[in-house]
C-alpha cells in the first residue's frame, strides 16, 4: 500500500496587487522551516492590473488604485516562485477576470479559478467560486457589457446564482474550498468573543444574521470539504463545522441564540437561486452600527441603492426569457435566515468608503454601457446531440441524487488578514490526500477535475446572459431533505461524464495545459507600483506616509515593497500611447471551450 500524500499549502488573505511581498514572506518560512511548499492559495482582491485600462475596470476609489506590482509577472520580467491559484474577490480588474471566465493562467504559474470552478492538484479536488454576495444582483444573469460603465463595474465582482447553481452539482467530496466572502454563520462555529474583541463593529451584523454570505452558508452545508479558506474581512478567524452540525441552526458558541436567529422567518429556494419575490419583498441591510471612526468601510458601494426601474427589471416575469424555465418557482422553505444584502457594513481599513459615487444603479448609463454583441441567447452544444437523445426518458420516477459530503468529517474554516505588516495574512497548513497518487509524476501540477467538466456541459446551455433571474431548469429537482436544493438527477449527470471520460479523459489524468500568452499592453519596466496614470489624487497630508489609518493604501513603501515613498512624479504619468481595449479574445477559453465542445458566448471581441 503506497503512502500518504501529504501536501504544504500556504493560505493568503486578500493580495492587493502585493505579489512581491507575498512571495518574499513565503521564502522566509520555506527557509526557516526547510520544508517546501507545493502551493500558494491566495483568497481574493488579487488585482491582475496589467495597464490604465484595467485600473479603470478595477471597482474601488480612484484615488486607491495603483498598477501594482502584477504586470511584471505578466511580462515575464519575473517569475512566481511556486505555483499559485486564486479566487476573485470585489476589488479586481473584472474586465481582465471576464476573459478568464472559465478559469486560466494569468501569468505563468499563476492560476484564476474563474466564476466557479474545480480542479486536481497532487491528488486533491479544490473548488472555488469568486465574488461577494449581493442580493440586488445574485439572480441576475452576466449583463455586463464593455466599456463596463455605472452599476456594471462592481456587479462584475458579484457572485451570481448560476455559479452557486453549478457549485451545488458536486457529486463526490471535495477537499478545498476558496471564497472571498464568508459563509454565513461560519463566525458561531468558532471563538466569536475573540473575533468581536478585534472588530467590534461587526457586532452588528452578527446580531442580525448579516455577516458572510447566505450562498457560501449553502455550499457549505453542501459540500462540507476538509478546509473552506476566505479572506474579505481582513482579520484571521477559524472555526470548525462538525460533521453532525448544520450551518442553519447553530448558537453562538453555547450561548443561547440571540432574538435576531430565534424569529426570523425561514427562507424559501426562490429566494437563494432565483428571485420571484416582488420589487416590494426587497430586503436591505443595516449600516452596521459600533463602526469604528479610525476604519474605512471594506465594501460601503454607493451600489447598496436599487432604482426602481432596476427592481422591476431584476424581478421581471420570466415568461419573455424561453430559455429560463418557470417549472421551479415554488417556495420550498430553506432553514436559514432570510438572505439580507451582505453589504458588509463592517468598517475596516480598506478605505472604500464611497466605492465610486458615479458607480449607482443608472439604467441610462448602463445602456450606454457599449453595444451589444450579436450572440444567441444561450450556448448550443454542437457535440451534446448523443447524450440529448436520451434526456427526456432520463428522469425516474424517484430520482437519486449523490452526496459529497463524507460521513464523520469536519471542516475547518480559515479566514487571513491582508498583506500588511504586522497582519495575519499567511498561513501553512498540511492537507493530507485520501487515496492512491501516482508517485511517477516528475512534480505536481493542476489537472482538469473530470466532475466539473461534466457538470458545465450539463449547465452551460442555462448560462443567463440579461439582468431576468435565473431560474434553475425543468430537468433540476429538489432534493427532498431538510435544506431542499436544486440537482440534475444523478442520471442526467453521468450522461455528460461519460462523454467527459470518452472524448477529454480517454488517456488517463488531463494537466491543465501551461499555454497563458499575454494578450495586452503593459506599462514600461520600472514603472513604479504606485504609478496611478493621472486616475488617483494622493493629496493625504505628511502625516500618512504611506500608511492611512490602520494600514490603508495610501501607497508608501510598507504597501508596495519599496516601490516609491509616497506619492513620486512619475505615479501621475500619463499612459503613454494608445488606450488599451476592454477586452481581448483569450486563446486558453477558445481553446477549453473548443475541448468541452460549448461555445463561448460572453462578450470576447477587442472592444
């Protein structure tokens, strides 16, 4: 019987374009430990700024944006030291992520796990899904058209429904987990007093169920994997959800539960994975009071305000969308409370306090938001007639539906700080890999999870591409436990898997080909990390120095590994030559595309 594998895997909080930093802290531990480490997760706001037009994209004040350190590694001007894989968070270049959306390298040896995904590493499967949780945009479909003016810019870093919808079609355990966001509740399973000792404004939103995010608390209670790793709040928390607990009933930590858990009224499926409720059922969120005034809001968007016109879009009659099915609007009560708009009213230090006072919901704005392209409304899969023939007669009278979660396991939860000094941003845990591994493979490397392919051939004809909710299709049945959720019959499920299997998989494991080419312009060498090209006002006073309030980015040296101190002529430069397009077509998602036989049918033209 060969041995246990055992895998070092350092865990990152949010990045903030600080790769440099990051990658000078893990060289210390790998020296000081003489162990090394076969992967660097990193949970979020990684910010792959390559150039103005990106940092124009990225949804956050202009006076905080910086081109950051990333584009060299674009370039090849430098290299990441080890093997990196990350998850959007809500402060990104979404432009650049949109082309990616399936999931692609970034920079050599740098991974984005797209929208959602799964992939294999040494024998472990790690999903991940990216975006913070906003109800006013969780149904929706991905509207977002170039320039990404208004509303459109931060909804990009909105997690949606349809990926919570994939995510939940995990047939068999996973061992990692990456979020931005919390899961809701997570923060009752571990020490909550110590957590509240360190950010007492979210007291608040604890009180009220607020805090995290309902979606997250779903997959959590879905797919119960060894570890679930966050970022987002920028403090270190860990919790552990045991394996006879749920995440929908739990008190705070033995203490009774507060009135808050005790009397709300339970949420139904519509209101998790599609949105039938009218305009008027609209839920807000507090503002989170016991705000600290040294503290600036982590995601306080002016795109917390609905229009009206926007709500009755946002929930209009499903009927003028044929491709969304109708079948599934009956309330099934979920044992969670209702999903308040997880604006995160918590006050920390990422000074995001106005997010863009142009970025409110403006329907004029977002029909000038650049024309659309002339694509179908769904993706036709050209290579899924066989599996098709048969889907009608699939479904049995009592459909089974596969369990991921593992009898008798735990989760442990881990949520980092950002990269500051003096910050608990980083961690190393040891994750052991259940079952065989192949020891003849040279060095470890991301393999294409066979599942997750099934499962978006299985779903990429339902991908919403308009602001209408989504709903899930005919074919997708309730489960009938105590937390009903939407799946494709196991049956259905196999069809794919075994066109998977025999047309991907036919020779064995699939590596994940390293053929990133970079598609757009760069700033010249030695620009500074800080250079903002005119975008950003740093008229902070001497007193900052690079450091406002507890560690804002005001950009000195300590946020930009000695890149400038404070504010240099050359951060207020002007982008020299032409401006860069919003968009560039990305041969890996033609060519991953091309592989599944599905059509890439979001927005890829130079625009």
């Amino acid at each position: 019987m060969p041995p246990k594998r055992t895998l070092r895997i350092a865990i990152e909080g949010c990045c903030h374009g600080m790769l440099d930093d990051i990658y000078s802290q893990l060289a210390i531990r790998q020296q000081q430990t003489g162990q090394k480490i076969d992967l660097l997760i990193i949970c979020g706001d990684f910010q792959a700024i390559r150039n103005i037009t990106d940092l124009k994209c990225m949804s956050c004040p202009d006076k905080y944006k910086q081109i950051g350190g990333f584009y060299r590694y674009y370039t090849g001007e430098r290299q990441a030291p080890v093997l990196t894989m990350f998850v959007g968070g809500n402060h990104e270049a979404g432009n650049h992520m949109r082309e990616l959306y399936y999931g692609g390298w970034v920079a050599p040896k740098i991974f984005y796990m797209g929208g959602s995904s799964v992939v294999r590493f040494g024998g472990l499967r790690i999903g991940g899904i990216s975006g913070i949780f906003k109800d006013f945009d969780f149904a929706k479909g991905y509207y977002e058209q170039p320039p990404f003016r208004g509303s459109s810019r931060p909804s990009m870093h909105h997690v949606r429904s349809f990926e919570v919808f994939k995510m939940l079609q995990t047939r068999t355990p996973l061992d990692i987990v990456i979020s931005h966001d919390w899961p809701q509740r997570i923060e009752r399973f571990g020490d909550t007093a110590k957590l509240l000792s360190k950010k007492p404004f979210f007291k608040d939103e604890i009180d009220k169920n607020e805090l995290g995010s309902p979606a997250n608390a779903l997959l959590m209670e879905r797919l119960r994997p060894k570890w679930w790793f966050s970022a987002h709040m920028h403090v270190r928390f860990t919790a552990n959800v045991g394996s006879l607990e749920t995440m929908y009933d739990k008190g705070w930590n033995g203490v009774p539960p507060y009135d808050a858990i005790e009397k709300t009224e339970p949420i139904y499926a519509d209101k998790i994975l599609n949105t039938s409720a009218s305009a008027s059922d609209k839920v807000t969120s507090g503002t989170g009071v016991g705000t600290n005034k040294d503290e600036i809001a982590i995601d306080s968007s002016s795109d917390s305000e609905l229009s009206d016109s926007q709500s009755a879009r946002q929930t209009a009659d499903n009927s003028s969308f044929p491709n969304r099915s109708t079948a599934n609007k009956t309330r099934l009560p979920l044992n969670l409370p209702p999903p308040k708009q997880s604006s995160i009213a918590v006050t920390d230090e990422l000074a995001l306090e106005s997010e863009h006072k142009e970025e409110k919901h403006d329907p004029a704005a977002q029909q000038q938001s650049g024309p659309e392209e002339d694509i179908p409304s769904f993706a036709k899969n050209p290579s899924a007639d066989e599996p098709a023939k048969e889907t009608s007669n699939v479904l049995a009278e009592d459909p089974t539906f596969s369990d991921p979660r593992v009898s008798g396991r735990s989760t442990k939860f881990l949520a980092l700080d950002k990269c500051l000094p003096r910050r608990q941003f980083m961690e190393v845990v040891d994750v052991e890999v259940d079952g065989d591994y192949d020891s003849n493979v040279p060095h470890l490397q991301l393999e294409y999870d066979p599942e997750w392919l099934a499962i978006l051939r299985l779903c990429q004809q339902y991908m919403p591409l308009d602001e209408a909710p989504f709903f899930p299709p005919e074919n997708a049945v309730f489960t009938g436990d105590a937390s009903p959720i939407p799946l494709f019959p196991d049956a259905h499920f196999k069809q794919e898997l075994e066109w998977v299997n025999r047309n991907v998989f036919a020779e064995g494991p699939v590596f994940i080909p390293p053929n990133f080419v970079p598609m757009a312009p760069t700033p010249p060498p030695r620009t500074p990390d800080s250079a903002h090209f005119g975008l950003a006002s740093r008229d902070y006073g001497p007193s900052n120095r690079g450091d406002r309030g507890r560690g804002g980015r005001a950009g000195g040296s300590r946020e930009r590994g000695g890149h400038g101190r404070g504010e240099s002529r050359n951060d207020s430069r002007p982008w020299d030559g032409p401006l860069p397009y919003f968009l560039y077509p990305n041969p890996q998602t033609d060519d991953f595309c091309r592989m599944l036989g599905l059509q890439n049918i979001l927005p890829k033209r130079r625009t």
